[in-house]
C-alpha cells in the first residue's frame, strides 16, 4: 500500500529583526519577511504562510529583497561549501535562479537590490567579511560584470539603484556615503561622489554615519543618519537640505507621496518634499507612536496600492501594522522577543505553551494559528513550563519555586506553589495524574490533585536535564548533564547506563510501547538504548538538541542543537539502520524545545531565535488516516465567580440593549407604519374626490350633448 512520509512546515510565530529592509509587499494583501530559517510569504487576509526556504547546508539567511516592480523577489544565505548564494524567485512563473560568486571573499551578503529598468534583471551586491566588495550583476550572467573594492569593513551597508536612471547607484554606511556610476561598457563601477556635498563643493555640518536611505518616487535621494538628521539629496546625489530630528533614525521606505521613517522611540514618521523651504526640505504630515515597544524601527514597507497600510518590524522581534485610522496592532500577534526557554502542548484542547527569557508565557491555539493568551509577571521569570494534558492548568518553573496555575480567558491565575531550590524540569504524566519535578540533584513525584508526594518512583540523585513519561505513566526515562541515562520504574530500583565516557548525552526519546529509548550525543550520534545496553549507533551531521518519535513509532524528529549552526528538523524514517533522512529547515538558531501531537499530526518546535514553528506530519497511510476516528477537541474554559458574575453582567447589558434597540425599533416601525397608513387615507380620499369629480364632469358633458342634439 502506498504511504507518503515526509513532514511539512505550516506555520511560523516569529520574525527575525536582525536582517535590516527585510520587510515587503510582494502585492496588495501578501507580505515578505524572514523568520526562523526560511523567508515567509504572509496572506494579510487570509492568514495564511508559504516558505522559501535555503540548501539543506546553508548556515544562515543575510538579506531579503523584492525588484521594484515585484516581479521578482531575492534572498542571500551563507553556505558551509560555497559561500554566499543568492537565490531568485519569478512570481509570474516561479522559478528559482541561484547565483553564486567565484570570489574567495565572497562568504557572506549584506545587501541586494534590483535595478529599475524595464527587465530588471540587474543586481547590485554588497558582499561583506572578510573583505567587502560591491557587484554589478546582471543576474542572467554567472559573473558579476563589475567590482568596486573596501579595504575596509562596511557598516550599516545599503546600496541601491536611482528609479530614474539604472546606472546610477548609492552605497551608504558607517563613515560611508558613495555615489557610483555603471560603465557597462567598461564593466567597472566608477565613484562620482565619496562625500555628502553641494553642486558648489561646499560640505554641510553632519554626522557621518549613514544608517539608510531611499530614493524617492521623484527620483530624489532621502538619506540618514545616527544623529538624527534626515538628508535631502537630488538625483544627481547632490545636497539640497537636511531636517534635524529629535531621534536617531534607523530605517527609511519611499511612500508614493513621500517618505517614511522609522525613528527610537519608537515612533513612525510620513513626510512629504517641500520645495519651498529647503532649510527644512521635509514635512511631517503623519506621527505614529508604538507605546508597547521600546526598541526601533530596523525595516519598513508601505502598500503599493494603499500608502495609508504601513508595515514595520521593531529590534524587539514584532510586526506592526498602520492604517490611516486605526492605532498601531500586531500583524499576526505579539511574538516572543527573546529565546523560547521551553514548550509543551495539551491533549483535550488545541493549545500550546511557551516561555522564553523575555519573561512571558504564552499560550497559541495551534489549530487557528493564533495566540490565545500572554502572560508576563515581575514576580514570576519562568525557566521551565508544562501543560496540562486538560489545557487547563500550567505548572511553570523559576528558580526557586513551581507555580500551579489556572488557564482562565484572558490570564493566569496561580493556586498552589511547591518550593524548590536550583529548578530544572517539570512535566506532567501523559493522564495528568502526576507531576514530575526536577531540582537541584534530585527529582520528585507529586500527585497533581494532592500535591503529596508519590512513594515507589524514585530516581538515582543526579541533576536531571529532561524527563520522558511512559505511555502508561508506570515510570519515566531521565538523562542527567554527563551521559547516563536512567529508567525509572514504580516500586523498582532506577536501572542506568552510560553512553559513553568522553560523551555527554543531549537529548533523548522513547520509543512508543517498548523499554528503549534513543539518545543524542555530543559527539553528532543517535544511539539505541536499553536499561542494560546500547545496541545501534546512527551518525548525523551536528549536535541533536531535541527528539520525538512519534506514537506509531515510524518517524523520528531531530532538532539539531549545535552553536554554530541553524535549528534544522531531521525526519528519519524507522528502522534508523536505513538512514533514511529529510532535513527541514526551521529555526535560524538552535532548537530547545519539540512536541508531538497525540494523534501523530502535528509536530511543533521552538528555537533560540524566539520563534515556535508548526509542522504538518504526513507519514501515515490513507487507509489508516480514513479508519482513525476523529475526536473534537474542547473548547472547555475556567473562570472564577467573580469573572462569571461580570461576563454575565455585559451579557445582561448588552441584551438590555438590544431589548431597548428592538422596542426602539418597533416604536419607530409603528411610527412611520402610522404615517404610511394616513398617507395611504389622504392618497384614497383624493382618488374618491377625483372620481366624483370625474363623474360629475362626465354628467355634465352627457346633458350637453343631449341638449345639441335635439336643438
């Protein structure tokens, strides 16, 4: 019988905010940015993904960028093998082009743009460490056709084509400001100017430090700086004003009737050209304020067809949108500023729980691809969280304490506390009966209703990084820091084993209905273990940092954990002496935390770089998909009195409401009913005075000819 294996990313929470102008309008609804290890194509309205993602060996995403015409969009990755590739994608016929330099200086992309020709089919290229350099490509050449030389690094690099002319380019950056003209002929790219000036050489007083620039729909160059000032240039680069600003500006985008900036704060700025006072070139026309963030702006984009939809990324790892009347809000929902901590997920309830080391805990329905709570507490920093398989209660770990709260609407609620001295892992048994927790060097048994301890499971006193319930929650696997894993039975003696000496066991994974489990080393190996041996040993290529098998025990996920290189997912198909193996690209950071849905169809994972990923998991037959029954899930919700009493309160005042509405509506009915009806009498009086008035003409014309006659 024919079975599709394989696994399927569905969904990101997260975005990147360390790839400067990584933030476009592929069109009207569908927007561009990076997160985790792929770049996303977000529908605004139907709010849905899709996923370029780079070669099984790439190492990391360096810049995103989309032709003027979004007709075409780019992305650089670094690769372990070749270096910088540059990868571009056709919207009308999406194909893909892959272009990669013969130069050994070429590792690493800090910028592309497309030219604005007709064709736009030419590149400009900001390489950067060890030796930086800028390329003139047209990308239907395997070359670059022209290279200006750095000797030294560049910061802040940003280079990109005039609108109006496609052989005249700017490259801006820290103590860098150079406005080249292409030779094609000559295939060299010849600097014109090498500092801010007049047409007179007069060089006015600024900061030197360019941190953007954009090009206007006029074809004038707007520029900016560390210190706050906003340059105006004309097309020529030449310098015609500047407006100081209060705030250091970090990013710039052309609207159709202006600019945009984004400045600290942070704070959004729309301004229009103002010819009649160069002193002060630029007029502020709109200011938006994001109160909730408390990073800058480092990437903008306005709507092609609307400038009144602006969209911004913020140093804190969030995306904004602006509407011409509405305050700023998420795009998506508020995502995770900081490395995602650890995860779990329910089993009644469609949700799953984060925390991470911004300090919030945060609750996503999985199945909407929303985030249903987030919770932030001075008191509470959490290290370490674990999901009820109910959905309705969360055990949260911090350094001295584990919190039992309670999953109400719009919060959480704590309602027991167990004291524990250097904190590490907590997790719930698959029926929730059970609290397992591990602190300092020993691990602890409670039962959940109760919280009093569990005699018969016990565990050798070593530090536990991470705790693997049994199916039946008889025992559970455990592996300490060093490489000796244990299994834990009731009312038996904890057997161990060791891995290896000079190894240090990473993560671990139980097999589904048996007594095995498999480690991940830190020598890049999987290895089969038993309470009494270790049988087989599959090499993978890095560290693993997370496992889960699923319950039918045919695929096996990889989160890889190395420092130097990306969360990438391995699905390995059973048994693992084939070496079946398919990698996903997920995270662009190391993963911590991966779960698997009970039923085998999702799988999720949650990296270092702040973003949770949702997979789609398709190794099942469709024969076996077609007989599994399927259970709805809950939509079950606590509440205290207090909350039901004012819930029920608005309800009773919003069914006032429409009580008042309905009577006031029927009042107004029977008003104009009563209106239509004397309308109605007036109109059927008239006719009846009408028709004897007709009738009484119609006699008199009757006498008349009568008398004619007999005359």
């Amino acid at each position: 019988m024919a079975s599709s294996y394989g696994v399927s990313l569905q969904f990101i929470f997260g975005v990147r905010s360390d790839i400067r102008d990584s933030l476009h309008f592929w069109d009207e609804k569908r927007v561009i940015y990076p997160a985790g290890h792929n770049v996303v194509l977000y529908d605004i309205e139907e709010r849905t993904q899709r996923f370029y993602s780079p070669s099984e060996d790439s190492l990391a995403i360096t810049a995103v960028a989309t032709s003027p015409r979004r007709m075409y969009m780019a992305f650089a990755e670094t690769q372990a093998s070749r270096g910088a590739l540059i990868n571009i994608y056709d919207r009308s016929q999406r194909r893909r082009r892959c272009l990669v330099s013969s130069d050994p200086n070429a590792q690493s992309v800090e910028c592309i743009a497309f030219s604005s020709d007709k064709d736009e089919r030419q590149l400009l290229v900001l390489y950067g460490a060890p030796l930086p350099f800028l390329a003139y490509w047209p990308w239907t050449a395997s070359e670059p056709s022209a290279v200006l030389k750095f000797d030294e690094p560049v910061e802040w690099g940003k280079c990109s084509f005039s609108p109006n002319n496609a052989t005249t380019c700017v490259l801006t950056g820290k103590s860098l400001f150079l406005c080249i003209k292409v030779e094609e002929e000559a295939k060299s790219l010849s600097v014109q100017l090498s500092r801010v000036q007049t047409r007179e050489g007069a060089e006015p007083m600024h900061s030197r430090n360019y941190t953007s620039h954009c090009w206007t729909a006029e074809g004038l160059l707007a520029v900016a700086t560390d210190a706050g000032e906003l340059l105006a240039l004309d097309s020529a680069g030449y310098f015609l004003g500047m407006n100081k600003l209060e705030k250091r500006i970090s990013s710039l985008a052309a609207s159709g009737g202006g600019i945009v900036v984004g400045c600290e704060g942070p704070a959004i700025l729309s301004m229009v050209f103002n010819r009649e006072n160069l002193m002060e070139p630029f007029k502020e026309v709109r200011a938006d304020s994001l109160e909730e963030v408390s990073d800058s702006v480092c990437s903008l984009a306005v709507n092609p067809s609307a400038d009144k939809m602006i969209l911004c990324i913020t140093a804190d790892q969030q995306i904004f949108k602006l509407g011409a009347t509405r305050a700023p809000q998420e795009l998506i929902s508020n995502f995770h500023s900081k490395a995602v901590i650890d995860m779990d997920i329910s089993v009644r309830i469609p949700l799953m729980v984060t925390c991470s080391k911004d300090g919030t805990i945060r609750l996503w329905n999985y199945i909407e691809a929303r985030q249903q709570l987030k919770y932030k507490s001075l008191d509470i920093l959490p290290t370490g969280v674990a999901l009820h398989p109910s959905g309705l209660f969360v055990a949260v770990g911090t350094a001295d304490k584990v919190y039992i709260m309670s999953v109400f609407l719009d919060s959480l609620k704590t309602v027991q506390e167990i004291s524990v001295k250097q904190f590490r892992k907590v997790a719930f048994s698959n029926g929730g009966q059970y609290l397992a927790v591990s602190h300092a060097s020993s691990l602890q048994v409670y039962s959940f209703y109760s919280l009093e301890l569990v005699n018969g499971l016990s565990v050798t006193p070593v530090k536990v990084q991470d705790l693997k319930w049994y199916e039946d929650d008889s025992g559970f696997i455990t592996n300490d820091q060093g490489s000796h894993i244990s299994f834990c039975l009731r009312d038996l003696a904890a057997n161990g084993i060791s891995v290896g000496n000079k190894q240090q066991v990473t993560a671990i994974a139980k097999v589904p209905n048996s007594q095995m489990a498999y480690a991940g080393c830190s020598d890049g190996s999987i290895k089969e273990v038993t309470a009494t041996d270790v049988n087989k040993k599959l090499e993978v290529s890095g560290v693993p940092g997370q496992m889960a098998i699923t319950r039918n025990a045919k695929l096996l996920f990889v989160g890889m954990g190395g420092k130097k290189q990306p969360g990438t997912v391995k699905c390995y198909k059973y048994p693992l002496n084939l070496g079946e193996c398919t990698d996903i690209q997920a995270h662009s950071k190391p993963i911590k935390a991966m779960r698997i849905t009970v039923d085998d169809r999702y799988l999720f994972t949650a990296g270092k770089d702040g973003c949770v990923a949702i997979y789609r998991i398709n190794e099942r037959e469709k024969a076996e998909i077609r007989r599994e029954p399927r259970f709805p899930y809950g939509n079950e919700i606590l509440t205290d009195r207090q909350q039901l009493t004012t819930i029920q309160k608005e309800l009773d005042d919003i069914t006032a409401k429409n009580k008042n509405l309905a009577t006031s509506k029927t009042s107004e009915q029977e008003i104009v009913l009563s209106g239509l009806q004397q309308d109605l009498e007036r109109i059927n009086s008239l006719i009846r005075q009408k028709q004897e008035t007709y009738e009484t003409l119609k006699a008199t014309k009757g006498v008349k000819l009568s008398l004619i006659h007999i005359s």
